[in-house]
C-alpha cells in the first residue's frame, strides 16, 4: 500500500531522534503519483535533496528554482522553502542534518555556499560520486561513526555542482519573516498552538492585518496552517515512534483521539492505525524465498 505521507516528506516537521544527527532517506513514487499542494515551511535541520526523475520547482525566500532530473537542492537550518513537484514517477534522496551536527560545516570558511539556499545540477561524474556517497549513507546505522564524515564529503560534493538561476518571485518571500514568531511558537510547542489573536500578536500585528498576511505569504489560513503541520507531524510519529495512536493526538493537540482519526482521514486517506500498519509493512523486508 502506498502512503500518502511520503508524498511530501521534503515538507514535513522534522524531529530527528536523540542521538541522531543525520537521517538520510530514500523516496520512490510511481506514475500515478499527484502534484504536491504548497507548504512553506523552515525547521531546524539543515536539508539536502538529491533528485533523480523530477519536475516541478523549488521556491526559497524571494526565488524560485526549476527543478529538472539530476538536480539538486540545499537549505541551511530556519530558511524557509517549498518544493511543489509536477505528477508523475520521481525519486530523490533527502539528507537532513541536526543544526548543531552541521554548524561546523555550513561556517566553516571554504564551504560558504552553505550559508545559503541554492540549486544545482550536477554534471554525469559528479552526480555518480553523490549517488555513491548517498547510497553509503543509506547503509549505515545513525549512530555509525561514519555518518557525520560522509555527510561532510556529501555536502562538499554538493557544493561543487554548478548552479542553477533562479527566478526572482514576484512576491518577496521574505515577508515570511514576519511571521515567524506564530510559525516557531507553533513549532516549539504543537499542542497549545496560538490562537489568531495571540499568533498575531507575538508578531506585533492586528489579528485582521496577520491573518490576510499570511494567507498571502504562506497560501493558507494559520488555522489550516497549524492542522496541516499537526497532522504531519502526526504522520512522522506513526511511522518513526511506538506511542499510542491516542498518546500522539493529546501530544499534538487534538481534542480527542477520534477527532484526530477524522482529520487524519480526510488528510490521508486512511486511519491513523491503517497508516501505521502500512508503515510496518513497508519497511519489513520480504522473508527469504525457499528453495
């Protein structure tokens, strides 16, 4: 079965366990797979997308990014970005780095094209070394002491790869600014999220002035934004921890469990119990075939 949450995973809440300071992960999606809605968004990890069959674009802050297959994408810890991707099979490798494990790295004099986002498309010799270092990657455990060195070879690497233009949005982007307050309340704490009123207040705006900004800037209403963020980071949860289905929607907020099964479903398509269960099976590999 196919799970929805890995629809957009380079979209979602990132929460990389204690003790974990990279998580690397490969996505596949089929032909039938549908264009991703928009989700501006900023967290704590740094963020490395290394993309195989791809369309569509990446927007952070006031550009916008053709994506093409090969290519790749870069975002240092809280700039925010957005990827909305065309339909139809892609496949990428996500990188995501703890902000302290990669502070090293992203200030470190001779990697300055760290500090900022950029996109890149790797030429035939260099995309098969990032492939090889990603796959290395994809073969160890967190807590390998590897890990951290190859993620630095990987982002070096990264830094190689030529640019790519990007178009300046029409709307700066950089008015998100604004609003991070309310966006890093909400991160910190997603079960007692700020109402309208006290979102726009911790950014020194009226209710009436913040609530149109951010539906301008972000595409969405900070009430559907704060659902959609919860309801993501439900889905991590599911997939990445133990903890009851109802442990999970009192942590996140939710007013009760079956509330939280009803916005699940809507979201999803399926059961919080069904997603999980569907995760299980997905990441169970088949039992050796007897002979």
């Amino acid at each position: 079965m196919a799970l929805p949450h890995f629809e957009r995973p380079i979209c979602e809440p990132v929460e990389l366990a204690p003790r974990t300071p990279v998580r690397v992960e490969r996505v596949r999606q089929g032909r039938g797979s549908a264009a991703t809605d928009s989700f501006v968004h900023f967290h704590d990890a740094h963020e490395l997308v290394l993309f195989g069959r791809v369309g569509g674009h990446f927007d952070t802050e006031d550009r916008r990014y053709a994506l093409t297959p090969g290519c790749l994408a870069f975002i240092p810890s809280m700039r925010q970005h957005d990827f909305q991707l065309d339909p139809g099979a892609r496949d990428w490798v996500l990188v995501q780095i703890e902000a302290t494990a990669g502070e090293t790295l992203v200030h470190a004099p001779e990697w300055q094209r760290l500090r900022q986002p950029f996109c890149a498309r790797p030429g035939r010799l260099l995309r098969q070394r990032l492939g090889v270092l990603a796959d290395w990657l994809l073969g160890l455990d967190a807590g390998d002491p590897l890990v951290l060195p190859l993620t630095a070879l990987l982002l070096r690497a990264a830094t190689l790869a030529p640019a790519v233009a990007g178009e300046k949005l029409a709307a700066n982007a950089r008015g998100l600014q604004r609003l991070r307050p309310a966006i890093d309340r909400l991160r910190r704490h997603p079960a007692d999220a700020p109402g309208a009123e006290q979102a726009a207040a911790l950014c020194a705006m009226s209710a009436a002035y913040f609530s149109r900004r951010f539906k301008q800037q972000v595409g969405m209403s900070w009430s559907d934004y704060v659902r959609t963020h919860r309801l993501h980071l439900a889905g991590r949860r599911l997939l990445e921890t133990e903890q009851s289905i109802a442990g999970i929607a009192t942590g996140l907020g939710f007013a009760t469990p079956s509330h939280f099964g009803d916005l699940f479903l809507h979201r999803f398509g399926m059961t919080p119990g069904e997603y999980r269960r569907a995760g299980h099976d997905r990441s169970t590999p088949a039992s050796p075939v007897s002979r």
